[in-house]
C-alpha cells in the first residue's frame, strides 16, 4: 500500500512503457477506485504505477534477499 508518509521526499522518474502496459494500469485505477480499501485514495494511473513499483521492489528484495535501505528522514521546509 502507499506509504503517504513518505511522500514529501519524493523523486519523480520517466519510464517508458507499452501501451498495452498503460491500459492495463487505467483499467486497475477504474477498478481499484470502486474498493472500499482504496476510498482515501486518489486511484490514478500514477498510483497504481507507484503501487506496482513498491511492490515490485519488495518482491525482488526478497528473491534476491536485499534489506532495503532505512527510509530517509523527512527534509525540512525550504526556507523555513
């Protein structure tokens, strides 16, 4: 599940994908959007990318027994 907790420390990556790859993630956005558990949420494409990123790396971490890195601290408001 997202980690909102950690979205103020964010990176934004381009990635390619083929289009059959993009209609796959709308169509989960529009499903995941009718679940209850998902109600906070704002089911995007984006979003369902960020999920299947997450949970990719965890699943690769654990075939290839990698810990993955502590998350970094939340970087305090420019200019405050």
């Amino acid at each position: 599940m997202l980690n909102c907790a950690t979205m103020t420390n964010e990176f934004q990556i381009g990635v390619r994908v083929p289009a059959d790859v993009n209609d796959r993630a709308d169509a989960l956005a529009d499903a995941m959007r009718d679940l209850p558990e998902f109600a906070a949420f704002r089911m995007t494409r984006s979003a369902v990318f960020r999920m299947a990123l997450l949970d990719g790396l965890a699943a690769l971490e654990r075939k290839h027994r990698v810990t993955a890195p502590k998350p970094r601290k939340r970087s305090a408001a420019k200019g405050a």
